[in-house]
C-alpha cells in the first residue's frame, strides 16, 4: 500500500476530504488542525516496506491511542463543570 492510499482512505471517513487537503498541500491553513493531525500522524508512522495489514493496523492503533487522549482531556475538563 502507498501512503497516498492510506490518506485517501481516512481522508473518505473525514468531513471535506479535509486530510487529503492537508495531504496535498501540507503548507496551506485549511481550518482544521484535527484533520491536519491525523494527516501527520499517519504519514509520520507509515512504513512503505510493511504489509498492508499491518500499515492498516499501525494507522488504527495511532489513531485509537489519540482517541483515548482526547477522551480523557476531555474528561478532565467535564469535571471542571
């Protein structure tokens, strides 16, 4: 699998084709530092020479880990209320 792929593929799951955006010109502001993150993020753990399934799963674990930062962010701020 190509990078280009992977980021086309959650570029699909994402509002705007936003991370393909960030993607296709990495300089440019488009709005969204979420879809940014997850273009760095994939392209930043990408391994060419790994079969695809693993660079599936690779992507999958970065972006679970991420989830689960964010939910607890998100819940140290919910007890702020």
């Amino acid at each position: 699998m190509k990078l280009e792929s992977l980021i086309e593929a959650a570029s699909a799951g994402y509002p705007d084709g936003l991370v393909q955006q960030y993607y296709d010109e990495p300089e440019e502001n488009h709005g969204d530092s979420l879809a940014k993150f997850i273009m760095i993020e994939l392209s930043e753990t990408f391994d060419e020479e790994a079969p695809d399934d693993d660079q599936v799963e690779t992507a999958i674990h970065q972006l679970t880990r991420a989830r689960n930062e964010l939910e607890t962010v998100i819940g140290y701020l919910e007890d702020l209320r």
